[in-house]
C-alpha cells in the first residue's frame, strides 16, 4: 500500500479546495462560509451531512460495504486565525484582520479529499464519520461538539485527528505513544495595594513591589515544586500597573499561561500558583484577586491507536518515515477533548523545513499542498484497515 493513485491524481482539485478556503478563512463559531463549501462538497459525494453540532460544526456520515456495527470518526479542525495575512499571492486571505495560519484549510481538505474517495470505493465493512470541528484555536470547538452530542448521535468506537508540522521533513510522520501536545491554562491576578505619590512610597502599599516578588516566586514552582522528569512551564506574559512616572498606582495586574502533559501535574501547577500568589500579597499587604482559567487538557494517544496510527502511516509512506520518540509540544489542541471521550490517536505530518517565516501561527505561513495527496491517502487507509472488509 502507498499513496493512492486515484487521491494523487486530483492534487490539483484539492490544491484548488484549499486555496479556496485560504482565501475565506473564518474564526472560532464564524465557519459558516467554510462550513457551507465542506458540506456541499460532502453532498456531491453523496454522502450524508449533518449541520449545527457545535454551532457550524459538519459531519458526514459514509457506510461502507457490509453489516459490521463498527464505526471511527475522522477530525480536521477548519478555523482561522484572528490575525493579518502578509502574503500577497492569489489565494491570499480576502477577509481582513483573519488568516489560515495553521493549516486548518489544509487538514480539512485532505479529510475531503479521503471522504471523496471513500465514497466512490466503499472498500470498507462499517461506518466512517468525517468530523470538521470549528473553533480549535479559541472556543473548545470539540468540547462544544461532544456537548451537542457528537459521541451519542454518532456511536464511534475510536476517534483520529492529524495536525501538519513545519520543521519535520515532508513524508515523515510523528506518532507519540502517550503525551504530544500540553495542558493549557492561564491565570488572571490583580493585586491591590494603596497608590502613594512616587516621593513618599511609605504612605502607601506598593503593588508593582508585589508583583516583582510574585513573578520571581512564581519561577521556583517549575524548578522546585515538579519533579524534573515531568515538563511544565509557568510563564507571565502580562504585567501592568502604573499610568506616571511620579504615582505609585493603587493596582498591578499579572497574567500568564501555565502548561503541563499531566493531570497532576497540571493541578500541581494550579494550586502553587494559587498559594504562592496569596501568600505573597498577604507578605506585601496587598489584597489578591485570582482568576484561574481552565483551558484544553493535554492531548494523550491511546498506545493501540498510536501503535495503529504508525502502522497505517508506514503503509502509505514508509516504515523509514514514522518516527515514534519525537518530543511532545507545549502547545495545546483541543482534540484532547475527543480523546478524552473515545480511544484514538493524533499525527503530526511533517510540512518540511519552513523558511523563516514559515512556522505555524506566522502571518507568512502557507500549508504545504505537497501534503494533500500524502493526508487523504492517509486517512483513507485508515479507514480500510479500522473497518476492513
């Protein structure tokens, strides 16, 4: 098995699909456009769609050849980013202030791509369901998905998902076998203190004082607090107080993201945050004001669907381009939340070494079309092994 002949022979209609969706990208619960292209082309495939669950969210239901109760589900994410395109080719964003800068435009063609070939071959005993969730980037679209009833409506019993990966080489596959992608929080502080005149701070309580000791403290959770062997990072990106260079202002405000592939270390992180942050304005007298912001769990492969993953990827690529030991990301990915429901697993396929300005989120970023043929074939196989005839 490789990639599929009848898949690579419409490269140039996917690369088609794909800059039509880089042209009209749209952000978390806004996919209507989007939504209405994937589901109109699902139609013509003669597939059936369902519309609405997560509010523009499209699945696509396909049964096979066959009277097996089984049955997988299929992810591509299919949101935007809120951000300014800084490319000027044709198919460039036509929506100001939004951009396809992460590749959702193309992880939703290669699962058309798949669901146009599945459809004519039905090589396959079961029932497959193609997935195109909004609101990856912000808003839990796949929380919001399973909310409206995705894992009831549709009784799958494994769910996938697949995310291309600048900085791995084109054709090379990244499979973990546990942990690829971090937990993601972020804390809210405001600490109150009593603004002063800048020449007489001892008549007030200085809350930028605070907040310095608070950053320093809040450094020693990661090197002191979890163990060595367990990545986490605490990070604060956003410090504010003050409005002149002669007032001790009344208030400072802090905030930041806190990150961990673990439960518990990812509680760990939130209850030292929390104690370390009240016991620091009690030693500066200020009042503290926490608001804690629970955001995607970590993204944690079942080890059977990783090890099947590997295996259908090494089918259509080659058992020299899957690589099992590839290090996890700090960033997140709400397809944790499917995970979390049903077993499955979730690729990286390398996008290759990106110039620059080719990384992910980077208002120069394009997605590889190279891939479309290499991610279609994959999904494809995917469901020929998962649900074989």
């Amino acid at each position: 098995m490789a990639v599929i002949n009848s898949i690579a022979d419409r490269h140039d209609d996917m690369r088609g699909w794909r800059h039509l969706l880089h042209a009209h990208p749209e952000i978390a619960y806004e996919e209507v456009w989007t939504s209405d292209f994937i589901a109109d082309k699902l139609a013509s495939f003669g597939i059936e769609v369902h519309r609405g669950m997560g509010k523009t969210g499209v699945v696509g239901v396909l049964r096979g050849n066959g009277n097996s109760n089984a049955a997988i589900g299929l992810r591509a994410d299919m949101d935007a980013l809120p951000m300014q395109e800084l490319n000027e080719f044709e198919h460039a964003s036509q929506i100001d202030g939004r951009m396809h800068a992460c590749g959702h435009d193309g992880h939703s063609t290669m699962l058309l791509g798949a669901a146009q070939y599945l459809a004519e071959t039905r090589n396959f005993d079961g029932t497959v369901y193609f997935i195109f969730q909004p609101a990856e980037e912000e808003g839990a679209g796949a929380k919001a998905m399973a909310d409206d009833g995705l894992f009831t409506q549709f009784d799958m019993q494994t769910v996938w998902g697949m995310h291309n990966w600048p900085g791995v080489d084109v054709g090379t596959v990244g499979v973990h076998r546990g942990a690829c992608m971090a937990a993601a929080d972020m804390f809210d502080i405001r600490l109150n203190g009593v603004g002063a005149h800048g020449a007489m701070p001892h008549q007030g309580v200085d809350p930028i004082i605070c907040g310095s000791a608070l950053v320093q403290s809040l450094q020693s959770i990661v090197s002191r607090r979890v163990s060595p062997l367990s990545p986490a990072v605490v990070s604060v990106t956003i410090f504010e107080a003050g409005s002149a260079m002669n007032v001790i202002p009344g208030t400072a405000r802090l905030a930041g993201t806190a990150r961990a592939f673990s439960a518990d270390v990812r509680a760990l992180l939130e209850a030292s945050i929390r104690e370390i942050a009240a016991t620091t304005a009690a030693a500066h007298g200020c009042e503290l004001e926490l608001d804690w912001i629970a955001g995607y769990p970590p993204t944690v492969n079942h080890l059977a669907e990783a090890d099947r993953a590997a295996s259908v990827a090494a089918s259509v690529l080659g058992a020299d381009k899957i690589v099992t030991d590839i290090e996890p990301s700090m960033a997140s990915e709400d397809f944790a939340f499917m995970l979390e429901e049903k077993p499955g697993a979730y690729i990286w396929l390398g996008a290759g070494q990106p110039e620059a300005d080719g990384n992910l989120h980077n208002a120069r970023y394009d997605f590889n079309d190279e891939l479309l043929p290499l991610g279609a074939s994959y999904w494809a196989c995917l469901v020929e092994t998962e649900l074989a005839k």
